[in-house]
C-alpha cells in the first residue's frame, strides 16, 4: 500500500513569514513529487513539480526533495493570506496513477 | 492556456437517478483521471483512461461506469444514485510520460 503522509494542521503562520510544509511517502521507487494547492470547494491547482533531489524554486515557493529520507516539502516565502489554502502533497510511483496526502490546511494570519 | 473543462458545474438528481459527468480535456493530453472528493477528504482515484482504454481502476464502485471517446473526452456515468455519492468529482488530464495531472473545476454532485 503506498502512502502519502502529511500534517493535516491547521498550519498558522503571521503574514510575510515562511511556511514550511512537510511529506513523506513509503515507495522508495516513488519518482516524480507533486504540490497542488486547494482553496476550499475549488480544485486543486499545481504548483509545483520536483523529480530530483535537492530545491528547485519557482518565485515565492521552494520545493525540496530528499528520497534516502522519502522526504518532499514545499517552503512558502513572504506568506500572503491568500496562500490560505490546503496543500496536497501528490507521489507518482510508476504504473499507478497519483498518490495523494490527506493535505495541510494553511492558515496565513494578516 | 486551455484547461480541463467540466460539464455541468452543478448537478442535483434524487436517489436511485443517473448522471452523467463530461471532461474535456487540454488539448494534445491523452490521459484522463476521474476523482472524488468528499468534504475534508483528499481526492480519492476512481478511473483513468489512456488513448481510450481504461488504464488504471481505483475505488470506483459498479454502480459507475466511465469511458474516453476518440476526440479524448470522457464521461462518467452513475447510476443509482446513493446520497453518499453527493461530492466533487474532478477530471484531471495529462499527457502519457509526464505525470503531472491538471484538474478542471469539477462537478459539484448533490444527491437528495
């Protein structure tokens, strides 16, 4: 069974500061890392792709990815209220479609 | 950019009805994934398809059927509509080799 952990929060942080979210995931063959953001009754909306190791960056967000430790996390930087939302955490592990965390729920407190 | 695109948005039918869900999706994407979301739940997986053959098969109960047409849209049928399948459901589409998926906005289903 692969699995896809995440804090389900509520994950507060004051405006202007960094969020750190955090996932980790059982297949050790997992090969591509996914965050989606979800505001509440919309769908979810990709924000960011990571297949190798290390950080890759893409404006405010930081992805990093460390598979000896099955670990991915997204950094938020200068946290707006409008990242308010819930971020799933998605594993693409071969031949099976996605695997989704249960999310973490973002609360940025202006 | 075109996206997924979902019909209808909204849908309400009493229990033991049918619905039927539509995806389209972003054009040259070959790949098409169907999910339910509950209230506070993650997407739960139910089909996929791949140049018109079901690819995948999650928790997709017997009572719902689905199938890619060859223009790639989709559509997913339920029948006997129970009040537990009042939820989202989201297409998402892809293309075969990059496993980022891109949802539509989904359906909202109310069942009474």
């Amino acid at each position: 069974q692969k699995e896809v952990e995440q804090n389900s929060g509520p994950l507060s942080v004051p405006e202007g500061a960094i969020a750190s979210l955090n996932c980790t995931y059982s297949d050790r063959g997992s090969q591509s890392f996914f965050w989606y953001r979800q505001y509440s009754g919309k769908s979810p909306e990709l924000i960011m792709s990571i297949y190798s190791n290390g950080d890759k960056e893409d404006g405010r967000f930081t992805a990093q990815l460390n598979k000896a430790s099955q670990y991915v996390s997204l950094l938020i930087r200068d946290s707006q209220p409008s990242d308010s939302a819930t971020y799933l955490c998605a594993v693409y592990s071969g031949n099976t479609p996605l695997v989704f965390g249960k999310g973490t729920r973002l609360s940025v407190i202006a | 950019a075109a996206g997924v695109i979902q019909s209808p948005r909204h849908l309400i039918k009493e229990k033991r009805e049918t619905a039927t869900l539509k995806c389209y999706p972003i054009p040259r994407h070959d790949t098409v994934y169907w999910y339910q979301q509950g209230p506070g739940q993650d997407p739960q997986f139910l089909i996929s398809f791949y140049e018109k053959m079901q690819s995948d098969k999650g928790s997709i109960p017997d009572r719902f059927s689905a199938q890619q047409f060859s223009d790639y849209h989709s559509e997913l049928n339920m029948s006997s509509l129970e009040l537990g399948d009042s939820a989202l459901y989201f297409c998402a589409s892809s293309t075969r080799g990059r496993h980022e998926q891109f949802f539509g906005p989904g359906t909202r289903l109310t069942v009474l």
